[in-house]
C-alpha cells in the first residue's frame, strides 16, 4: 500500500507551495489527498503522513524536503494534534477542517456530517429556531445579534417565498475563517444553509463570495454539485423539504459586507446601503423574508443540532456563548486560527498562543475586529475575549480579527489609515460617513503637522460619524481612531510636517486619478 499524504489544498498553503509539493509526492507514488488547512498558517503547506493510524506533521513543507518525508528521515512536528497551537483549541464549528477531503461526502458523513440535518428533519420549524436561540449562538460576522431571533422574525413573517442569504463577503484585514471553512469543509456550510431553511421555511439559498476568493469560488461550486448528487440538497435526504443553493459572485466592496448593502448587490444593483426600516427579515432579497447570516454563523448551525443546544452553550462566557474561531495575524510568530471558547484573555491570545511578534519586539498594540476595530495597548490584555467584556473597554470582536503590532508602530498614522479607508471604501449613501472620512483624514494631517487644536474637532467628527452614519462602516471608523488617540495621545501631539506633506500629496494623486476615471 503507498503512502497516504495530505497536502492542504488551502488558498494560504498553496500561496506557500503547497500545489508543487503535491504533485512531487504524486509523482513519487504516494496516495496525496487535498485537505484543508488545520489553521497553523505559519507552518504551512503543513504536510500530514500516515504512520501506524497516526497522522504525524511536517512543516513548512517543500518539494526538497518530500523524498526525506517519504522515507522516515525528515523532522516531523510529532502528531499534529498534539502540536500545542491546535490542542489547546475548543474545536467545534472547525472540527472536520484539515482532517477530511472537503470535497468527500463520504469522509464528511464518517466525521460526524449530517448528524445535525438528519434531527432537524425530524423538528418542527419551530423547533429548530428554538434549538438555534438555546445555544445563544449569535452572529459571527461582526454585528453579535442572536442568530435565533433573527431566524424566528423570518419563520413567523407571512410570504410564499423565502431566502437564506450566507454573507461569504469577508473583507475584514487580517481574518480568514470564512475561506478556510469554504475551502475545507464546504459541506458544513451547505448543511448549515439547509437547516436554516427548514427553521424559517426557506427553499432557496444563496452564497454571496467576493471575488478576491477564487479558490473558495471553485470548492463551494463543486461542493453544491456533490450536494445535489447526495440528495443533500433538492429534496433534502429524501424527506418532503426542497432546499438548494447557488453562488454568486461580488466584486469586492467593502461595504457589501453590510447585509443591505449586499443584498442590493445580490439583486443586480449598486451597493449601497438601505435605510432601515424595513428590516431584512421581513423586506431583504427581492423584497421577500430573508435572513441574512455570515459563513461562520451558518456553518456552526451543524454542531448545534449534532451535539445539542446545551452542549453549545456549555462553553463561553456570559452572554457570549459557544466558541469563536480567532484569526492572528499581522507581526506575530504564530499565526493561524485558533478556535477556543469565549472568555480568554487577549494577552494569552498574543503572548502564549501567538508567541508574542514575529520581529521580536515588544507589543505595542493589538487591533480587533478588522479595519474598523479599537485599538487594545497591553494595559488592556487581561480583557476576557467576549462581546459584552469587549464592548466595556471601548471594543467590537467584529470578526474575531486579531492583528498585531510591534512598538515601531504608528499609530497617528494607523488612525489615518481608518479614515482614509472610509472614505475610499463609502458607499456614498450618507454624510457623515461620505463626508466626515474625507474631513476626518484632512484633519489627522493637521494634527500630524503639530496643529493640536485640531483635536477637539476631530473628536467631535468621530461622534458624528458614530451616531449619524447609516452602517456600520461609518459608525465604526471612530473605534481605531479614538482608541488611538486615547491609548497613544503622545504620538498625537508632535510635528511631522515632511511625513504628512508626502501623505497629502498620494491622497491627492489618489483623488485625481479617481475624478478622471470618473
């Protein structure tokens, strides 16, 4: 029998080289399988070998190294679940990711898939929107909103069609978990998406994937192929429900993250935001009842219904039940996804799981929730990782982004980066957001210049962006930008004409290269 290899098929491992270092183990006669990613980005192409029923690790992996894995001689990680980034991990929603073909049913089935469908079939609708709201699991694409109470608002809404709308639009710097679990378990995602449709009484389904994900785009395609060839999706495991999905393709704006925005761009149309009311649970996608939940939402559907609510809801803290898939990045040493239970703290997060910088400085400041999320100095490490705990210290989780940065960080020159990437990324649709970014840059570079006075004011344009933007792409923009200011006023308060002047200059380049394209 040859040898049984697996070689992630993750967009991050074959960034690395992980295509050529299949194909040089194919060619040497092993038996290669393409998995996902286990989520330890810093090793990849993480390299798996089968030795006597124990998977053992190689990392990073190369096309020289393939010939010494082959024959025993090459240093390995020992077994890859023991390595401790992944063992101290709570895996839930990431159980199968890294472990199984994405693209085997069969494998899918033999790891616990399907487990939660088959009991669904057997609930009410009722039923299942309760079991979704026992386990408290909340959205996990940003906004935290109990996934239940969104799915009862669209089962009792009165219409004679329904979506399901998976927002596979991740755009937030520094996170990665809604591709890893597309390009590694796709069939979580589409049982998730079905099982909502049963809860709410939806039949047709729809993944809104950024364009920037082509490896996503492929697997998801496939994936609902061999979904419908299993009975999967149509009619559902046989049963009396229709359910069925598609993919469609956004051209990645930013603000097509935000629901309204996004349906808009799902229905053919400019992706702008829509006032609210109505919501999109009762007037979304074609004007019809819709729920609207990111990928990690509606993939953790599964393990709710597999494992049970109360299970689920075992882990966490609070009011923040269930686990999270944490993304690391940014100047770190280890960095990956690191599934874990609310409530730990975010220095063991960067220190002992992300092995502090990867340039070996200190920590300066760590940066939560994509783009637009605050700032934490390392006065503030000891927050638990939760979304009540968080928000008291002037945080969002968002996306459960985790960006790191050493102490040659700028963090004058960071909060410009927020407004700025406001102001490209608008939809345009409010003041205070189309405005107020464009007004917000121009006064950081005052402040840059050394004009102090400027402050106040833009003080004063953060709480206007924070209470009068219509998204939250507006009303977030002030958490980098004040959090900055409050955590490091220091580096707010001296002159750094020659820097900003070079700054102003780009932004203008910028702004006339946009007008003549216009």
């Amino acid at each position: 029998m040859s040898l049984k290899v697996w070689v992630p098929l993750d967009a991050a491992a074959k960034a690395m080289g992980a295509d050529a270092v299949a194909a040089a183990f194919e060619a040497a006669g092993a038996q290669v399988v393409r998995n996902g990613s286990r989520g330890m980005i810093w090793l990849e192409p993480l390299v798996e070998v089968e030795r006597d029923g124990v998977r053992v690790g190689y990392g990073p992996a190369s096309v020289a190294m393939v010939g010494a894995i082959i024959d025993g001689s090459a240093d390995s990680l020992g077994p890859v679940e023991d390595i401790p980034f992944y063992a101290k991990q709570n895996r839930l929603t990431f159980q199968r990711c890294g472990v199984i073909d994405p693209l085997s049913m069969a494998d899918y089935e033999a790891h616990g898939g399907l487990t939660g469908l088959r009991r669904a079939i057997g609930m009410s609708a009722e039923e299942i929107v309760t079991e979704v709201t026992d386990s408290g699991l909340r959205g996990r694409g940003g906004a935290g909103f109990p996934t239940g109470i969104k799915w009862e608002t669209v089962r009792r809404a009165d219409a004679g069609q329904k979506y399901i709308v998976c927002n596979a639009d991740e755009g937030d710097s520094g996170t990665f978990a809604d591709r890893m679990i597309m390009e590694g378990d796709p069939f979580c995602l589409i049982e998730g998406m079905v099982i909502a449709g049963l809860g709410v009484g939806a039949t047709k389904g729809y993944i809104y994937l950024r364009s920037e994900y082509p490896d996503a785009i492929d697997v998801m395609e496939a994936a609902i192929i061999i979904a419908k060839e299993n009975n999967l999706l149509g009619r559902v495991l046989h049963s009396s429900h229709e359910f069925d999905i598609e993919v469609r393709v956004g051209a990645g704006a930013y603000v097509c993250g935000e629901e309204t925005s996004l349906l808009n761009s799902l229905e053919g149309k400019r992706g702008v935001v829509r006032a609210k009311p109505p919501l999109p649970a009762l007037e979304g996608f074609l004007g019809r009842p819709t729920v609207v939940n990111n990928v990690i939402s509606l993939a953790t559907v599964p393990v709710v219904f597999e494992k049970g609510a109360e299970h689920y809801a075992s882990f966490g803290l609070g009011r923040s039940k269930g686990t999270m898939p944490i993304q690391i990045a940014g100047n770190v040493a280890r960095g990956g996804l690191f599934e874990t239970a609310f409530g730990m703290p975010l220095g063991e997060l960067v220190n002992d799981i992300g092995g502090g910088t990867a340039s070996g400085r200190p920590v300066k400041a760590v940066q939560v929730g994509g783009p637009l999320g605050a700032y934490f100095a390392p006065e503030k490490f000891d927050t638990p990782f939760a979304y009540e705990t968080f928000d008291g210290e002037g945080g969002l989780i968002g996306h459960a982004g985790v960006v790191i940065f050493d102490d040659t960080a700028d963090m004058l020159g960071l909060a410009r980066f927020a407004m700025e990437f406001c102001a490209i990324e608008s939809c345009g649709k409010c003041t205070p957001c189309r405005i107020g970014a464009r007004r917000g840059v121009e006064t950081i570079d005052r402040i840059g210049e050394g004009d102090v006075s400027a402050i106040p004011l833009l003080v004063d344009l953060c709480e206007t962006m924070k209470d009068g933007s219509l998204c939250a792409l507006g009303g977030f923009t002030p958490f980098p930008v004040m959090s900055a200011l409050e955590q490091f006023p220091e580096e707010f308060a001296g002159a750094r004409e020659e820097e900003f002047a070079g700054a102003r200059e780009a932004g203008a380049r910028e702004a006339g290269a946009r007008e003549a394209a216009e």
